[in-house]
C-alpha cells in the first residue's frame, strides 16, 4: 500500500522539524500513527523533512513544487493538472502527467494535512495558495483516487468566486476529521456540508511524547525547576498575542506588555510563586551550516523579562535561555505548576500531561478559532483569556491558579479520551481502502 500526504503544512526544508514547535509536535505523531494503522504501507509527502526524519520515520519526501513552490508558475501548473485530471474522469484518458499525477496515481490513499490554513489564511503562506490547493485536493477526486482532510482546522473563508469550489472539494473528501469542534460551526456558518463523514476529534499533537525524566536533568541542571523553592508558573508568548500585527514585528512599544507584566506581577505577589518565561519557537541556519538558533519568540520574551526586572518581583521572575528541542521543551513544561500561554501547542504540551493552564487568545487578525477549540477538547474553555482584556487575563488566570489541583484530576481522566479521539483520525482511514 502507497500514502501520499499533501496539503498546506507543504514548507520548505526545516519549516515542520526544527521552527515552530508545535509543528513538529503534529508531525511526528502524525506519520507514526499512519504506520500503526497501515505497518506495511510506504509513505511519500510533499512535506520537506530532514533525511534523519524521512529515515526515523520511515517516510520519503517528494519535491516540493509537486504541491507549490512559490513561483509564477505555480498555477498554471495546478490548473494544467485539473484539465488532465477532469478528461480523465470524463473519458478514462490520461492526456498528460506531472510528478504530482503520477504520485497520485500510484497511491493508494491521499491525505490532506493542512492544519489551520485550509481557508483564506492559506493565501497569507502564498499568492494564491488555497486556490492553488483547492485544485491539488480536486485533481486527486478527479483521478477517482481516495482521499482524506485528516486533523485540520479548517476556515475561515471569503464570501468570493472561490467558495462554490471549496465547497465542492470539500463535498467529496471521503473523510474529514477536525482537530476540535468549533472548526464543524465555521465550515457550517460558510455553507459546507458537514454532514456524514465529517468527526470532531483531536490534534496529534496530544501524543507527542516529552523527554525523559533523565534527558531532562541536564537540560533543567542550572535553572529554577531544578530544584523548586516554591511552585512555578510557565509562561509563554508570541506576536499574536500583542493587539497589533503583523505577528512577526519587532518594533514593540513597553506598553503592550503592560497586561502581561501586572498579570505576572500579581500571581507572584498574590500567590507566592515564582514565574519563569520561556520561548515556544526555534529557528535554524540552512545546511550545510546548520544550526537550531532562537526562534521570534525569543526577543518577545525578552522583552517581557526585561521589563519584570524592573519591578519589585525580580527575583521571583526567572528565563530559560537555552535553545530546546521538541521533546525537550514538553518536558520542561511537565515541571510547571501552572502555565499561561499563547501558544496553542504549548498549551497542548501542558494539557496532555494534566498541567493546568490559561491559553491566551489572539489579539489581531487573522484570528484563529483553534485555541478556543483545542480548548474545548481539553474541556478547559472557561480558562481562555482576553489578552484585549485585563480583567479577563487576570480572572482566568485566578481561576485557574485557584483550581488547579481538580484541573489536573480532571485532565488526567479527560486525556484518555482526547488519546482515543486522536487515534480515531488515523482508524477511520481503514474505512477508504482494502489494501
């Protein structure tokens, strides 16, 4: 058996294993559980992964601009591919073929992974790149071959000549699974038929496995978690937590950290506890000089950090400065008594190992429905923060500083359901083959 896996988390070399660390908390879990489900299967992505991935993993890339490549081109090759593909279906004749047809061709199932840009935000990656992947998804019916949009989030989307064919693709998936709940609601508010094959389940990332107790002692050896004097809130930030885009600037004003810094500052003087920042993002240098470095969160928390210095809890505010793997950086989060955060992943890294937490919302467009809907599937709603608000940060963050020994009980039972539910994504795919 032959898996093709596409979509919008196509990026270049380095942008799924070693950035954003939430991507590769998806993706590890993502291809493993392909296998569980399918051991004999061989698996080819557009996904540009590193050779120890592709080897780990047992998966094998194929070049990016079968999916997209940022070029002129991009489109009349998409379009090129659908007139192929719509005679194909028509006549059972095959006129013409690209890489991405013949990889179509030889498979025996495609899945769609494109997390939360399956909507209008695509286009922010890319000119033109949800149309671009509207056609790839058709081009894959057209060619009678099954397919799958496995554990996204999809939308939002434009009230423009691109709808009608959205809804088409969307139509004749064979199977949808969202990542979270609110995501059915959007496709609904927006026309789609969610109706029969479409499951609210969970995001693989909820599997991803942290380092060891072991592994950890040197990456903890030096910090505040190493040996605790009293219990320790987490916290997490990025660009799109700040009230003004874009989420990638860096000519931030002392202000906008105003509700973050009295926030802070009260849950060590309110609560006796102790605070340590930390970055939830990497960046690299490309081979052949290749080097993890500092992700764009880094200089956000930074700042933060400076500016508590500044206050009368100084040394109760702590920064970890390392630069951290994957694993590594969920184990660190296991040793917060609490954490808030921005980052959805991170929060995810929290909630799967029953650390209670406030996940701080957007605070510019694109807004994204997903934290509230991871949210929902760790049944801890009630604890997303308004970061417009700073009576809602700090009732949410009380809240859930005052209650966390039952949110803990609670997301200790409520993640073996979120476990199953993450495993189902990858079990109904038996339902669209025989191989």
């Amino acid at each position: 058996m032959k898996i093709f896996v596409i979509g919008q988390c196509t990026l270049h070399w380095g942008r799924m294993e070693y950035g954003n660390i939430g991507n590769y908390y998806v993706i590890e879990p993502f291809f493993r559980e392909l296998h569980r489900v399918f051991p004999d299967a061989v698996i080819t992505t557009t996904f540009q992964m590193s050779d120890g991935f592709q080897k780990r993993e047992k998966v094998c890339c194929v070049p990016m601009n079968y999916y997209y490549s940022w070029t002129e081109t991009d489109l009349g090759e998409a379009y090129y591919e659908y007139a192929i593909a719509s005679i194909y279906n028509e006549t059972g004749t095959l006129i013409g073929r690209t890489g991405f047809i013949d990889e179509v061709l030889q498979s025996d199932l495609v899945i769609d992974y494109s997390g939360d840009i399956w909507g209008k935000n695509a286009n922010l990656v890319g000119p033109n790149r949800f149309l671009i992947g509207l056609l790839k998804d058709r081009v894959v019916q057209l060619l009678k071959k099954p397919i799958a949009m496995l554990a996204g989030s999809p939308g939002p989307f434009d009230e423009n000549e691109l709808l009608p064919l959205a809804k088409l693709v969307f139509s004749n998936f064979n199977l949808v699974t969202n990542r979270e709940p609110i995501s059915r609601n959007v496709l609904k508010d927006f026309g789609f038929d969610v109706s029969g094959r479409v499951y609210d389940l969970a995001c693989p990332a909820f599997l991803f496995e942290p380092a060891s107790k072991e592994n950890l002692v040197s990456v903890l050896k030096g910090t505040v978690l190493e040996n605790k004097q009293k219990p320790v809130i987490g916290f997490v930030l990025c660009g799109w937590n700040l009230l003004k885009g874009p989420f990638s600037r860096t000519d931030w004003d002392d202000w906008e950290f105003d509700y973050y810094v009295d926030l802070l500052t009260h849950m060590v003087q309110d609560y006796d506890v102790d605070v340590c920042l930390m970055s939830h993002s990497n960046g690299f240098i490309l081979p052949p000089n290749f080097q993890l470095i500092h992700g764009r969160d880094y200089p956000i928390v930074q700042k933060i950090f400076k500016l508590l210095r500044k206050t009368p809890i100084s040394n109760s505010i702590f920064m970890l400065d390392g630069i951290y793997s994957p694993a590594e950086t969920k184990g660190i989060i296991s040793q917060f008594d609490m954490l808030i955060t921005g980052r959805v992943h991170a929060a995810v890294a929290a909630l799967s190992q029953a650390v209670p937490t406030t996940i701080i919302d957007y605070g510019h467009e694109p807004k994204a429905h997903k934290l509230r809907g991871f949210a929902q599937v760790a049944g801890v709603e009630q604890y997303v923060a308004d970061p417009s608000s700073r009576k809602d940060l700090f009732q949410k963050a009380d809240a859930c500083w005052n209650r966390r020994l039952e949110i803990h009980d609670f997301l200790v039972d409520r993640n073996k359901q979120i476990v199953e539910n993450v495993k189902k994504n990858f079990d109904l795919l038996r339902t669209l083959t025989v191989c």
